[in-house]
C-alpha cells in the first residue's frame, strides 16, 4: 500500500494493546515500513528500521531534505538475538514463573508484576530488568540451556574491547530512569543479602550526555525527597532500608575528560606554553588513573567491581579509523565526545574492574561518525521496545505530523519546513540581526500561527479542566539551528524591545499567550523563555522581577542544592545555574519552570528534557538523520496522563509537530483532550498517633527444633520459704538533736501483682542456671514461670505483715529463692516434642507502621484507631466492601487497641503450595487491649476471603499462618501473642470477630498448633 492509498485509512485508534502486558496485537506494515491500518495478532518481531508517516500530497524531491532517505529498505531486517532472548524470557516468565533467580530476586520480580499494585510498572520497564536480570541469573542454566552471554562476550570482544556491555532499548518516554532505579535495586539488595555473591555490587556510576539528564537523574539517589524507589514503590515494604547501602555516583560523560591539574590551576596558558613550548597541556594535566580517581572519590577507598549504566548510551562507542576527511566538522566532534566516553570507562575497568555495563537508549544506533554504517543496531541489544509498540500501547503521545495542505508546490510545507524558509534566516551564530532588519520567512510565519491555533485549544482545555486541579500549562517548544535564528524567534514569539533612533520601543510578541510583555513592561514570570549555551552562560533572560516573583521556588531550589552538595554556598549560585533548573523544572508543579508555556532552544532539548506537558514542537532547522529526528519528536513524546480507561488501555494523545519530517501513525482523528489525572492521596504514619504503633516480625522461613528435656519441680521434699520480719526493715526513721525528723520507707509493696513476682524470680532462674554465653532458649522460659507459680503457691510462707512481693524488691532474697528452686528441679529426657521456630530476616527483624508513607489513587477511608492515616481498599474502582466493613468493625470495637491495613506495611507469611514458596500478605494486624494483669500485647491477623479466590491456595496460605507462623512467632517470646482469622463472609463478621479476639486471649488454638507450641500444658502471653 502506498501513500496515497494510506492517506484513504487514517488510524483512529491507534493504541491497541494494554500498557501493562505484553502487546497482543500491532498494526501491519508495509514494505516501506509504513503502517497499513491492518492488525496482526501477536506482538511484533523486533526489527531495524523506523516508519516515517508518508505525505498526501505530491512526489517527494529526490536528493533534498523532503525525502529524508534514511536507507529505509536496507533496515527492514529481524533482530534475531533479541527476538530470541526474547522468547526465552518469555517462557522463564509465564511458564517458568521466575525460576532459577535468588529469593529477593524473585520478591522483586513478582512485587514488580503484580496486577493489584495502585502504581503499575509497565510492561516494558519490566521486559528490559527482566531481560538483565535473566541473562545474569537464570541463561545457561537449569531448562535454559542457550547461554546468551557468550554471544554477547563475542559481540563485545569484537566491539567493546571485551566491555561487559548489553543494551535495552526503549522508546523516548517509556520510562528509562524506572529501569534504571530497577536494575540499581535488583543489584543493591541482593547484595546486602549476600555479600559473597560475585554477580552483585551496590556500587554503581551513572554516566550521562549532559548536566541536563546528570540533574534529573538525582531521583535515582536513594536520598532524594522524590527518589523513584518510593515515586514508583519499587522495593517490597520491609526492603527500603537495604536500599541505603546503594552508593551511586552520577557525573556526565565530561567528567572523564583530563583536567588542569590544581597545583597548575592558577597558571596561565601563556605561562604554560613557555615552560612546554613542545606539548604545553600534556603534562599539566590529569592521568587517566587521576581521571578515575576523581570521577570514583566518592566511593571512597573500596576497589571492589562497579556497574556502569550509560544513559543515551549511543553515545558511547569504540569507533572505527576514518580519515578526517571523510567526516564532517559535526561528525568529527561527535566521534571525539564517544571516544572520551568510551575510553573513561575503559579505564574504570582497568582501575577497579566492571562488572557490568547496562546501556539505555531509544536508539542505540552506532553514529554517522563511528566509522561504522550510520544506523547499524548495536550489536548487544538484548530487548527492544520500539517507538511503535510504544505508541501501540498507550505508553507516549503519537507525533502527529501535516500530512496535506493546500498551498502551491508539490510539498507538505509546514512538513518539510526547512526547504522553504532555510535561504531566508541567518546562517551563523554570529551574525547580529533583529526582526526589524530581517523578518521571519512567510512560510515559518504561518507555520508559527498554525501550530498556535492548535495550541490555543489545548489550552482553553487546560484553563476548563486541569488548571484547577492545580495541573501546569502545555508547552510549545521550537528547535532552531544557531543562536541568530533562535534569537529572532524568541523575539517574534515572546516580543522584544526595539530601538528607533534615540528611542526604546517595546514590540509585543505576535502569540498573545506566549508573550512576555504587558503594558511595555516586562512580566515578572515569563511565558517564553530562551534556552541556548549562550544564555546559559549569561543568564541575561532572568530579570530581577522575575527572580523577586520567584522567590519563594528559588529558596526551593536552594534548599535542594545545599542538600545535595552540603558545603556548598548556595547564595553563589548562579544565573545560569538557575535559568538551567527553570528549564529542567518545565512543566513540574511548585518549580521554577512551571508556568513556562513556550521554549525556544538550540540544542539543549535534543536529549534528556523530560516535560510531560508538551503539546506542539516546530522544528526550524535541518533533520538529515532518524536518529536527530527521534531525539527531537521525543521531547513531546511524555505523556500528561496515565488513567486508564474502561478499557484498560490509554486514551491516545497527540503531540503536533511541523517541521520534523518524522511519524508514525497517521491519523485524521481529531486531537482527544486527555483526562485530567486522578488525584493522589499520601498515606502515612500520622505524628500523635505513635500509641497506636504495631510493631511485627519479619519472617523469612521456619525450622522445626527438639528442645532441651522437659523440667520437673517436686515440692515434697522443699521446705518452706518465709518471708517475714529480717533485718531489712521497711522503714527508718532519722533525727537530729533538735530539728525535723524524716522518715523513710520502703517504696509501697502492695502494688505489685503476682504476676509480676512469678517473671521477676523466673527471670532470675533463667539468667542465672539456664544461659550460657549467647545460648539464651528462651523457650525454657515459660516452664520456669510455670514452677515458680506453683512454688510461690506451696512453698511460701508469709508473716509479719511481708508478702512476695519482697522478692522483687530484694534482691539476696529473690537469690536465696532461686536457689532453693533450682535445687528441687529435675531434667527428664526422652519425652520431647519438636517446636516450631521463627527464623527472622537478618537486617531488618522487626517490622512497624510507624514508617508507612505512599501515594495512592485507590479508594481509602479515614481511621481513627490506627497509626496509619487512611485504609486504602482493593478491589474496583468503590474500592472492596469487605474490607470497609472490617475497617469499621475493628474501629467499633472496644477491645481493638489499634488495627492497620497491610499495605505497603512489609507484613508477610512465607508459605509453600504446590512445591513452590510464596508470600502470602493478610489483610489486616489488630492490637488488642491488654487483659488485665498482663505486661504483653496479643495480635490478630484477620484475613478478608471472598469466594471468588482459589480454595485450594487460600486454604493453604490460612493452615500456614495459623499453624506454622502464629507457632513460631509465639515460641520466639518477643513478639507477644499472636492468632489468626479468616472471614469468608460478612453477614457473621462481627460474629466471627470477637469470637477470634475472645480466643486469643484465651490461648485456644486460633494463637497455633499446640503440638509444635512451647508451652502445651498451659497456655500463657509472651
């Protein structure tokens, strides 16, 4: 099908597949690579080449910029090694279920795939870590036979001088800082959990294009207010805190250029060309194992292995011999930047070793200067997700380009914009012209007030539906070739002022609402703002208004900065510095760039400018490769909202480009405003609220233990024990010769309970004949205050107004006591019963509410009688009434101290079903009221269990908890008493409820199993 047959079936719908699972259908092609309208089941092989959206009108101009030949037919080619590590990661996914990788991979692995997560990771930020995580832990082995990573070694040798490189590519705008904050936590908590494995580190260096991507990477830092391991919930509750092991350094590819050394800082290059008049700079400068030392000091002095993750990664390559001549001035620079980039890490390796490279890029793509052929795929891409499938799935906006117009000529003008308007504006970045003097082209004109009209109707839209939701305007961007070019339209748009003769005359910008003029005076705010290396080297664009208006987000933007460079003055930060965070912050609400509706730029957008409220981009410059092209359209690719429709996909959104002969999917469909975003709600620990704290323990697994024989205590041969008068008197009383007599007391004995004189002396017991050294079996305990009950009651004698309460108080006597205990017990063996132990997660044992903090869409409710501020409810979009039934039980009834939902609390109960260990995650923990007389707190797991789940795995999941967990957990001692409920219906919930909460204070067996319980006899706390 040709153009003009494709121009006859626009798509309408373009997103076809659910964001969230692998694409099961995509359009297909034709063999041009352009999209025929017509839908293959199945998902699209992977394959090099990039469809461009044919124009309506006319023939294209053979050898000028409107037929942007990018050797299309000689790209249309399968990628057979990611295609096949493609299936294989498909089948360890469904059929293998994740099988082969460490435990805390697959926690991660199935935390990251949940469906009943609030904030879903998409489908393909999850294929990219899987496919890492796959080739490192699970191919080669076990049904996985195919070792993948000997291909690659090949591919690396011959490429990468052996570099353990492999690359994911992404579509612009699919999320690769969530892979990256992915792959930095698989690697972090696997190695917290075990630090002899060779395959991981915690140690990794981010390398970057440019301070652009260097600043918006900080949220990968653990540290960071808006870090994207919380943003995102990437890490399984219970896990954050391995996460602060991780030390991540993060610098541009610029780092690894050698610099004046500091002791020559100060000296001219004059200076330096008389003292070297042969190499003046070569031995002022950095080594490159000083270069290393530099860009690594924040590692401090540990040589261990690192992972590097390049991001815009093709950037970074080993380029091929070419001679000078045969590269253009760009070409040449660009092949110089690589090689720096390339070489740096090469270095790292030699120095402290690299135990992976994660490259990340839309188009990791060798360059036009490599010396390789322009375009050629790297070699060690491993996954792909291509702007297609991208667009397919609802991920990005579809760049929607002109496809027809009706002016003279046989081109697209505002398509191929560059032909008409590129002998009209100035050819250097040097040549000094105002609009007065040189006006913009017609064509570039009427290209401006087209994509303004359009731009007007999305923003009537955000004034009607986002603005008051507190949501930022959408942007304009315009790419331009020099700083002359980007100058005059920065003036045309934004106005400027303009001297006649003697006088100063503002000119208004000829879009009303991109103007930074009103009434001849300035705006404090501006709309427009100009963004170029000379700019940011002058700052010139910031007023004082504006800095005075602002004030309140630059103290913003200076608070972040003293955190993230402590020692720093942050009073010195410059212009530039700001005027860059403005850029960075477009978009982004509270920031300095939140109000900018328009951005004229030379190159600072080609990469690593993220705004998600880009609605138009004009390109007024030359677009000679596919790479440029995807660079630039994907500044608009971001999408503003991500609420799913009844559906389960995304509605489509559109991003109108002109001048970027660049798209995919055509369509005649008009633009569809996007939804406004559902409001998120933060859940979190409350301050005042820490009496209603639940603290739990994090169990990793259970052991079955035999242990020490049972203690027999006869009485008949134990004489009495009396307690009377002695010569520790209770009182004394003191005097002078003359004066006031005091009197002083024992401290009032009557107030200690029994209870508390049974755990004092069976304490002693325990301290004193039953621990040695770090042998503490604490299950012995609950038989000593069994004895020293029954001792108290047979042995004891009590005159002279003293009770036992006197053994608490002193202690030779609470000793002499023991001693005559300790006498009359005897070791029976032969007759013990296995019991059931808890073993605890290592470094972090003990789990709280107290540290619950995420954001939510879900239905939630208010609580009153939890620690938690709100109780967020699964289920559709009312959220699930069951469990609102059993929040308001547990706040009505009086004998529940405090309850929380488990979500996002860490709470789980390891459990095996059908041969394979699971985590099962209840619904609820309830704090009961303390029965009187008692110095311990007994809990509740009630779990809420509709009909529609699977019998057979619930009733597993419960026989667990109630049998296994509740057992050990209560054996352990610490952790007070703990029982377990199911409600399987609501009618008898209250019911059901307080007959739970009446059993566990009772000790019935709702608290375990009696045969694998410390203490089968008598029922007892902790």
């Amino acid at each position: 099908m040709g153009g003009e047959a494709l121009a006859e079936h626009a798509i309408d719908e373009p997103v076809i597949n659910s964001p969230y699972e692998v694409p099961a259908r995509h359009f297909a092609l034709n063999a041009d690579g352009h999209p025929t309208g017509a839908l293959n089941h199945g998902r699209r092989p992977s394959a090099s080449f990039v469809a461009i959206a044919p124009e309506r009108k006319g023939r294209r101009t053979k050898g000028s910029q409107t037929s942007l030949d990018f050797g299309l037919t000689e790209r249309i080619q399968e990628n057979r090694l990611i295609n096949d590590i493609r299936k294989d990661v498909s089948y360890w996914r469904t059929t293998g279920r994740y099988e082969g990788v460490t435990p805390i991979t697959r926690k991660l692995l199935e935390h990251w795939a949940d469906v009943e997560r609030d904030n879903r990771v998409l489908f393909c930020q999850r294929e990219a870590a899987e496919t890492a995580i796959f080739l490192t832990e699970v191919a080669g082995r076990r049904n996985y036979r195919h070792d993948w990573q000997a291909r690659i070694e090949e591919t690396n040798a011959e490429f990468n001088r052996g570099l353990p490189r492999i690359a994911m590519k992404m579509a612009t705008g699919a999320g690769k800082t969530v892979v990256m904050a992915m792959l930095i936590a698989w690697q972090t908590l696997n190695k917290v959990q075990a630090p002899r494995d060779a395959r991981f580190t915690n140690r990794f260096l981010i390398v970057t294009p440019g301070v652009t991507i260097r600043d918006r990477l900080k949220v990968l830092q653990p540290s960071d207010p808006d870090n994207y391991y919380r943003l995102r919930d990437l890490i399984p509750a219970g896990h954050e805190s391995a996460l602060d092991k991780a030390q991540i350094v993060i610098t541009n590819w610029h780092a690894f250029q050698p610099k004046i050394k500091g002791e020559f800082a100060a000296v001219s290059k004059n200076t330096r060309k008389v003292l070297r008049p042969g190499d003046p700079e070569a031995v002022f400068k950095e080594t490159q194992s000083e270069v290393v030392a530099r860009v690594l000091r924040d590692f401090g002095s540990s040589k261990s292995e690192i992972v590097v993750i390049n991001d815009e990664a093709h950037h970074c390559y080993q380029d091929k011999p070419v001679t000078s001549a045969e590269l253009t001035a760009d070409e040449a620079a660009e092949d110089a930047d690589a090689r720096v980039w390339f070489e740096g890490i090469d270095f790292v390796r030699k120095k402290i070793g690299v135990k992976k490279v994660f490259d990340l890029s839309a188009t990791p793509y060798f360059l036009s200067g490599s010396g390789h052929s322009q375009g050629t795929l790297f070699g060690w891409t491993v996954s792909d997700f291509s702007l297609m499938d991208a667009i397919e799935s609802g991920i990005v906006k579809v760049p929607r380009t002109p496809v027809d117009d009706n002016a003279a000529g046989s081109q697209v003008s505002y398509l191929h914009l560059w032909e008409h308007v590129k002998d009209g504006l100035p050819k250097r970045a040097s040549t000094k012209v105002t609009l007065d003097e040189k006006p913009l082209p017609e064509v570039l004109e009427g290209a401006l007030h087209s994509l303004y009209r359009s731009y007007e109707r999305s923003y009537g839209h955000w004034q009607r539906e986002l603005e008051p939701l507190g949501e930022t305007p959408p942007v304009l961007i315009v790419v331009c070739p020099n700083t002359a070019v980007s100058k005059l339209v920065y003036d045309w748009i934004g106005g400027w002022e303009a001297t006649r003769g003697e006088q100063v005359a503002v000119q208004e910008g000829r879009l009303e609402l991109f103007r930074n003029y009103a009434d001849d005076r300035l705006l404090a705010r501006p709309r427009t703002i100009l963004v170029d290396s000379k700019q940011l080297e002058s700052g010139e664009a910031l007023s004082a208004d504006f800095k005075k208006v602002a004030a309140a987000e630059i103290s913003g933007f200076k608070a972040q900065y003293r955190l993230d460079n402590p020692g720093a003055d942050a009073e010195k930060i410059t212009d530039e510095e700001i005027l860059r965070e403005v850029m960075n912050t477009v978009g982004k609400r509270g920031k300095l760039g939140a109000d900018i509706r328009c951005v004229v730029s030379v190159a600072m957008l080609t990469e690593g400018w993220d705004a998600n409220t880009v609605t138009h981009i004009l390109g007024v410059r030359a677009f000679g490769s596919q790479l440029l092209c995807e660079q630039v359209v994907g500044r608009g690719l971001r999408r503003r909202s991500y609420v799913a429709n009844d559906d389960g996909l995304f509605e489509a959104e559109y991003a109108n480009v002109y001048g970027i002969p660049f798209s995919f999917i055509p369509s005649d469909r008009p633009s569809v405003d996007p939804k406004p975003p559902q409001p998120t709600l933060h859940v979190q620990a409350l301050p005042g609220r820490e009496s209603l704290e639940i603290q739990f323990p994090r169990v990793e697994g259970y052991r079955m233990e035999l242990p020490d024989a049972d203690l027999q205590f006869d009485t008949a041969d134990v004489p009495e024990f009396p307690i009377g008068a002695s010569e520790v008197p209770t009182w004394t009383e003191s005097q002078g010769v003359v004066g006031i007599v005091e009197k002083d007391e024992m401290r009032d004995l009557s107030q200690i309970r029994r209870q508390q004189v049974v755990y004092k002396v069976a304490e002693h017991l325990m301290e004193r004949y039953y621990q040695t050294g770090g042998d503490l079996r604490p299950w012995l305990f609950p038989q000593l205050r069994r004895i020293v009950a029954r001792w108290l009651d047979e042995c004891v004698v009590e005159s002279d107004g003293r009770t036992a309460a006197a053994l608490v108080e002193l202690t030779e006597l609470r000793a002499r006591a023991c001693e005559q205990i300790v006498n009359a017990i005897q070791t029976y063996g032969g007759q013990q019963r296995a019991r059931t132990r808890a073993i605890l997660r290592a470094d972090d044992p003990v789990g709280t509410t107290a540290g619950v903090s995420f954001l939510t869409r879900k239905a939630a409710i208010e609580t009153t009688k939890s620690q938690v501020s709100h109780c967020v409810l699964d289920g559709p979009a009312g959220g699930n009434t069951w469990e609102q039934i059993l929040a308001d039980l547990c706040e009505l009834n009086s004998r529940v101290e405090s309850f929380v939902k488990n979500d996002h609390l860490g709470f789980e109960i390891p459990y095996v079903h059908n041969g394979r260990s699971h985590l099962y995650i209840p619904d609820f923990l309830l704090r009961l009221r303390r029965a009187e007389g008692e110095d311990f707190d007994r809990f509740l797991i009630v779990e809420v269990s509709g009909g529609q789940k699977d019998r057979a795995q619930t009733e597993a999941k419960a026989s667990t908890a109630r049998n296994t967990w509740c057992p050990a957990v209560n054996n352990h001692g610490a952790f007070g008493v703990w029982g377990y409920v199911e409600v399987t219906e609501m009618v008898s919930a209250p019911e059901k409820l307080n007959q739970a909460i009446s059993s566990v204070y009772a000790d019935d067996p709702i608290i375990g199993d009696p045969d694998v319980l410390d203490y089968p006899e008598e029922r007892r706390g902790a």
